[in-house]
C-alpha cells in the first residue's frame, strides 16, 4: 500500500501538505520513509524527521540517503549529566 501511494505522489508537483513532520524517525521501515518523503514538497522545510537512534525499537538496515530523502541536517547531541 505505502509503495502505491508514494508513487502516485511522486510525479506530482502539487503536494498535499505544506509540510511533514515524522516523529519517532527511527522506527519507519524503507516503504514507509519513500511515502513520507512522496508527501512532502521538494524543498528545504518539506520533511522534518525527529528521532533518536538509542531508542530504535526496529533494526532496519540503511540511510535515509540511500532511499532518496535529502538529509541535509542538523544534529543536536543531548547529554545527560
């Protein structure tokens, strides 16, 4: 279902949000990660993913990158003192 929908979305050049807004971005499996992506619009502040890999519940093997997501990011470390 995820793979139908993301390719219906992806010649699209009108998107159905603004913006998408993924949390627990750790979790998604690939099929999941590419439909996100096909939502949001091809631009800078199209796709937020919010995650922390210490708390992956699901071992999925690869990137984000190797999926076609653009992972231009900002990393925060948040230490625990």
């Amino acid at each position: 279902m995820f793979t139908g929908l993301a390719k219906a979305l992806e010649g699209r050049t009108a998107k159905p949000f603004d913006h998408v807004l993924i949390d627990e971005a750790q979790d998604p499996a690939p099929v999941e990660l590419r439909f996100f992506s096909a939502l949001a619009p091809a631009r800078a502040d199209g796709l937020f993913l919010a995650g922390d890999i210490g708390q992956r519940i699901f071992l999925h093997p690869y990137s984000w990158a190797s999926l076609g997501v653009d992972v231009r990011c900002r990393w925060y470390t948040r230490k625990v003192c």
